[in-house]
C-alpha cells in the first residue's frame, strides 16, 4: 500500500473516530497505533491501519452493537469487533486497496479483542489495545460507572492480556488513588488470555 494512500485512508478513519460521543475514543485509537509501533516497530501498514480502525463502530451511534442486547460480555466484544470489521471494510472499499489487503484488515479488527495464537500482528494489537485501555480509557471508565463494574472491566481487560502487556500495565499510574490500589491488586495475572472464562 502507497504511504500517501494509508495517510488518507488513517485521515478518514480519524475523522470518525473524533467526532464519537466518547471523549476517550479518538485518543485510544491514536494510542493503540502507538502501541502497536513500539511493540513492532517493524507493523505493516495493515496493523496500523486495524489499530486505528478497531473501535470504530463505537464512534458511529446509529450503528454501534449495544451491550445491554448481550447476555454475555464476550459475545458483545466479539460482536462490536466484528461491526468494527464491517465498517472498516466499507471505508476501504472506497480506495484502491489490493483486496488481500482489505481483508488482513477487517480480520485484524474482527479479532482484536480476543487475538488468536500463531498471529504475531493480532497477538500485539490485542496487547496494544489492552495496555491502551488501561493508559487512557480506564479513567473516564471509572468516572462513568459503578466501582463494582470497573473492577470487572479492570479484571476482564487484565486476563485477556499477555505476561508481556502485563508487565507495561503494572506501571501505569492515575491521578485516582483508588485506581491505582485496583490495579495493583488485580495487575499480577500468570494465566493470560483467560477472559472466555468471564461473563457478566
């Protein structure tokens, strides 16, 4: 893919992404790309796009998957990932994107949240976006919801996350003190990727 294309291709999903009714979300798209550029400096222009595009449903209101249509919150992650996948192949289907391409892309999005072995790219966007999550997202979470719901989410996040993510998320500090004491006591996870044993 020609940089000058992936630029407006990364122009057009942050145009979306800014105007989403979450504050956090444009900033967590930028950070998860960040992210996945110091754990693989080498990313290929897919996984930078994927790691911008992969919450792009919740920016769009009138076509964001709602939790509360889930029993199950796995199901629900796996539903909003696959919407994200949706959408972003559509903006794709506007440029002059090789089709394999496209299809690495939507993949990498429609997977991002659980990850699957043997994929290296998907194994650090998932960490990316875990280790984003708590870096940005988990403040205005906690600002949002009740402590028992952030402690899940907070639990939920860490199992999903790899020994790797863990280690960078330990050391991340909030101006919540209460946040911090959280964190400290749930970020000593040693079985990753558990987050299928969760439900709510």
């Amino acid at each position: 893919m020609h940089i000058n294309l992936q630029g407006e291709i990364e122009r057009e999903i942050g145009k979306i992404i800014s105007k989403s009714p979450l504050p956090e979300d444009y900033e967590h798209a930028k950070n998860v790309k960040e992210w996945v550029l110091r754990l693989k400096p080498d990313a290929t222009e897919q996984l930078k796009i994927a790691a911008l595009s992969h919450d792009i449903e919740r920016a769009i209101p009138e076509r964001k998957v709602k939790r509360e249509n889930f029993k199950d919150y796995n199901e629900f992650k796996k539903a909003h990932a696959i919407n994200s996948g949706r959408i972003i192949k559509e903006i794709l289907d506007n440029y002059p994107v090789d089709d394999k391409e496209k299809e690495r892309i939507k993949f990498l999005v429609e997977n991002h949240e659980f990850g699957e072995e043997g994929d290296e790219e998907l194994l650090v966007l998932v960490d990316s976006d875990v280790i984003s999550f708590f870096q940005i997202n988990l403040p205005y979470y906690a600002e949002r919801n009740p402590k028992e719901e952030v402690i899940f989410r907070l639990k939920w996040g860490i199992a999903r996350a790899s020994e790797r993510a863990i280690s960078i998320i330990k050391n991340i500090k909030y101006k919540n003190e209460e946040l911090n004491q959280l964190l400290r006591r749930y970020a000593v996870s040693k079985n990753p990727r558990v987050c299928r044993l969760f439900t709510y």
